[in-house]
C-alpha cells in the first residue's frame, strides 16, 4: 500500500486537523481524511462494505502512518473476522502479533438489557479504554451500534451516544462507528445529524440486475467535502472510490501532437495530428472500419516506443490481432514485446465501475501513453444514461490529469447517427470527433470520413473517401462520375463550369 501524493499535498493545505484514511479516492473527496481525535458515523445497509471500509482505515492506518489500532466487533468473533478480511490481503494475525492491533469481540445479550433496566457504557469504556493503552491506539472502530445499543430509551440512547462520542475524543483517537442505516433506533430517530462530526452512508442498489455501490458523505462539520453520491467497488484490494477529478481542468495544456497513424487522417487534422493527452471519438454504424483506426493508432503508438492499453469489450484479443493483419498490422509483435497491452472482459460480466476501475488499475501498472476503447457503446447497456455519463467524465478527466490521449469507438445504429452517441454526452465531452459511415456513390457502397470538430486545431472539412487494403487506410476525394466531387476544390471548379455555361 502507498499513500497518494494527492493526499499529502491537500490534507497539509487545510488548518482543520484530519486523519488519512489511505482509501483510493476517499482521502479526495473528503479533502484530506477524516476529521482527527473524532468520530464518523459510517452507516449503510447490509452487505454495503461498512466493516470492510473500516477495517481498511485501521489497516492503512498501521500499515502506512504507523497507527496502532482498536478493532471493537458487536455482532463478528475475532477469529471470523481474522477468517473474513484474509480475502484481501490482510494479515490480522501479523498485526496482531507485532501488537499492532487489538482485536475483541463483545457479546451483547438483548435478554438481560430488558431484565436490569437501566442500562449505561461505563462497562464498555472500561474495556475499550484497557485496548486502547493496550497498543497505544490511535484508531478505534466499534462494529456495529446497532448491536450495542440495541431497545434502548430514546432519551438514553442519546444521552449514552453523545457520552461514548465525548469519551472517544478524551482518549485522542479518531473513530469510525458503524450502524445500519433506516433499520436501527439510533438512525430512524436521526441523532447522527445532531451529535455525530461526520456522516457517510453506504448503499448497494441493483439497476438493470446489475449491482452497484454508492458513497455519499452526509456532513463533515468544519470542514469542505463532496456532496455528490460516488461510486466504489470492493476487490481483492479493498475499497476504490472514483470521484470526480477536478484538477483535470486545473492541468496546463499540452501543445504537442501524436500521430493518428493514418497519414492521410493527420494532414485532415493540420498535418500533425491529435493533440497529446486529448480524447477522441471515432463513431460509425457497423463494418465501418471504426477498430481498423483505433488499431492503426495503436500500432502508430507502439512503432515509436510509446505504450498503448487496448480496452476490448466486443472482440477478443487474437480475433483482433488475426484480424488486423489483412490491413497489414502485425499486433502480435507490439504485444510480444510488451508495449502493447489488452484488456478484455464482456460488458454483462461486471459493472461499470469495476470495469473502469480495473482499466485503471492496469493503468497504474504499465503506464500507457495511450488508452483505447472499442467500443463504448457496449457499456452503455450497463446502466442509466446519467450514471454512463458521470462515469465517462469521471474516466476521461483521470486520464487527463496522467496526459494519457484516449480513443473510444462507438457503434451507432443506421438511422440514428445524428442522435446517437450524442445523446450518452460522449461527442461533447471529446476533443476530437470523428464520423465514418457507409454512403453511396454511382451505385456502390462506400466508406466515408469526415473530422465533425477537432478542438484548438484547424481541421479539413472535407468528406472523403475510406480505403482498407492490405497496406492500411487511406483516405481521398470521393468523385462522383460526371457530377464532380464531393471536395471543397472540385465542387467550386464545379460551379463556376455551371455558371460559366449559363
């Protein structure tokens, strides 16, 4: 596990004292952790991840700020939950035995609170307080309230949880509490927006059979934080929160262009290609040759040392490789030699978010210069419009703050190409747009091309003819017999023939 430099710079900028949690994407939208020597409220139903996200705080905790820690579990035996968290890489036993990390589990009987009457904590502050000294915490998470506080009196359960927040910040530790949400008594009667500093909800809904888990921080007093709902994933590796990068639009603009690896292609784009670290949409109804561009990007990419991550979420690796050597690409020699990279995986395998969040995590592995995906649109049956939407920018806007260009491709239906994909806001949200489509011409079918914008660059606006052969693509004029070209210079030569003749 590493710390993110990102984290560092933002929790050094800010005078309110906070805790890193070291959770990919958290430590961002909260501005730099948790708030220090206080506790946050982590509720969400079942199967959300709370005791995972828990877990993780007190792991990266030990692991990368030397934080000893107190793990409290209500419902879970220790050795369970040792048993449980060993699917991702943690290794309790080793903390444990290094004195690291105090493990203990507190039964709570439902049947002698109702027998005794009244009911307070001093037990529990006793106990906790003996863990605490035990390793010198400076992490606590108690799992879960529910359990804990479980047919208590309002007017107790209010009066004891404000005692336990109180005790918590006199011992100096920063706490995460966690509760189920809507079901518990401590939730429906709202007492976390009055007592608790910090509130953050989890949630795992099912859309279109696909399940998809959401993070939202509810308050963070004394402090700025996301409002929005971001999606996270739970993997081998713990939890990921995507937020949305804002310092995409804060990064300087880079001049310098790359090669489309179509001749042709960049003298329609200024002689000089795309520009580097931009996005570009190439769109086209099926057999249009949209993977034959973004492989021979792919090969351009390769030829000149650079790296290239292949995203394929149609078809497989070697039928792509088998495929592109009738154009004259060899990719099995760019992959052999490790500067060609795929991924593939079907779009009904996985959500969204895993899919993007594995995109990025091979990312930060082989470091591409360039990242392709083809095609697009067959995510987009994954999932609501806006969640599609929120994800692309979410993506394109990371890729941006790594200078890494990406090119996606995406398959639009006959009949629907001036509504489809701008409709998913893919064509507004790229640098460089660019249509191919089948036309016909004299009575034969023929592939087209046309650059629709091209961002901070001058770009023809010419429609021309597409040309796969064995030696690649080209593009030219499309002349139409006796009735002239289609080309700005041929149409005028045209008529001013007709006008001359009048």
């Amino acid at each position: 596990m590493k710390q993110l430099e990102f984290n560092k710079s933002k929790v050094n900028n800010f005078k309110f004292p906070k805790t890193l949690t070291g959770i990919q994407g958290l430590d961002d939208i909260t501005f730099g952790g948790l708030p220090k020597n206080r506790s946050t409220l982590l509720l969400g139903n079942t199967g959300c991840g709370k005791t995972i996200m828990a877990m993780e705080f007190l792991i990266n905790g030990i692991v990368i700020y030397d934080e000893p820690a107190v793990f409290i579990a209500f419902e879970e035996k220790t050795d369970e939950l040792v048993q449980n968290v060993k699917s991702l890489d943690y290794d309790l036993d080793a903390h444990l035995a290094n004195n690291k990390i105090y493990l203990e589990h507190i039964q709570i009987n439902p049947d002698e609170i109702k027998e005794s009457g009244k009911y307070d904590l001093e037990g529990l502050f006793i106990r906790l307080g003996q863990a605490i000294n035990k390793v010198n915490a400076k992490r606590v998470v108690l799992d879960s309230l529910d359990t804990l506080f479980y047919n208590f009196d309002y007017k107790m359960l209010r009066s004891e949880f404000k005692r336990l927040l109180s005790w918590l910040k006199e011992k100096q530790v920063t706490a995460i509490i966690t509760s189920e949400i809507g079901d518990a008594f401590l939730t429906r009667e709202g007492i976390e927006e009055y007592v608790a500093d910090c509130v953050i909800t989890l949630d795992n809904r099912i859309t279109n059979q696909i399940s998809t888990r959401r993070l939202r921080i509810i308050k963070y007093r004394g402090s700025f934080h996301g409002n929005n709902e971001y999606p996270f994933v739970i993997d081998e590796k713990g939890i990921n929160v995507f937020p949305i990068i804002s310092e995409a639009s804060q990064k300087e603009s880079i001049t310098t262009r790359i090669t489309s690896g179509i001749k042709d292609l960049d003298e329609m784009l200024g002689k000089k290609g795309f520009y580097d670290g931009s996005s570009i949409l190439i769109s086209g109804t099926a057999g249009t040759g949209k993977t034959s561009i973004s492989a021979s990007f792919a090969y351009s990419v390769c030829e000149t040392g650079k790296h290239c991550l292949f995203c394929a979420f149609e078809e497989a690796p070697n039928q792509i490789i088998r495929n592109m050597r009738s154009i004259g690409l060899n990719l099995d020699k760019l992959v052999k030699s490790g500067s060609l990279t795929f991924y593939y995986s079907r779009p009904t395998l996985q959500n969204l978010e895993l899919h993007f969040l594995a995109i990025k995590k091979i990312i930060d592995e082989v470091k591409p210069n360039v990242v392709i995906l083809d095609p697009i649109t067959n995510l987009m049956t994954e999932g609501p419009n806006n969640d599609i939407r929120s994800m692309l920018t979410r993506f394109v806007d990371y890729l941006k703050t790594q200078h890494i260009t990406v090119m996606f491709t995406a398959a639009i239906t006959v009949g629907s190409i001036e509504r489809n994909p701008s409709d998913e806001g893919i064509s507004s949200m790229v640098d460089t747009w660019i249509m191919v489509q089948d036309i016909e011409v004299d009575n034969e079918r023929t592939r087209s091309l046309c650059v629709i914008k091209s961002r901070g660059m001058f770009h023809s606006n010419d429609v021309r003819k597409f040309n796969i052969s064995d030696k690649g693509i080209t593009l030219m004029p499309i002349i139409t017999g006796n009735k002239g070209s289609l080309s700005d210079t041929k149409r005028k030569a045209k008529e001013h023939q007709n006008l001359s003749t009048t």
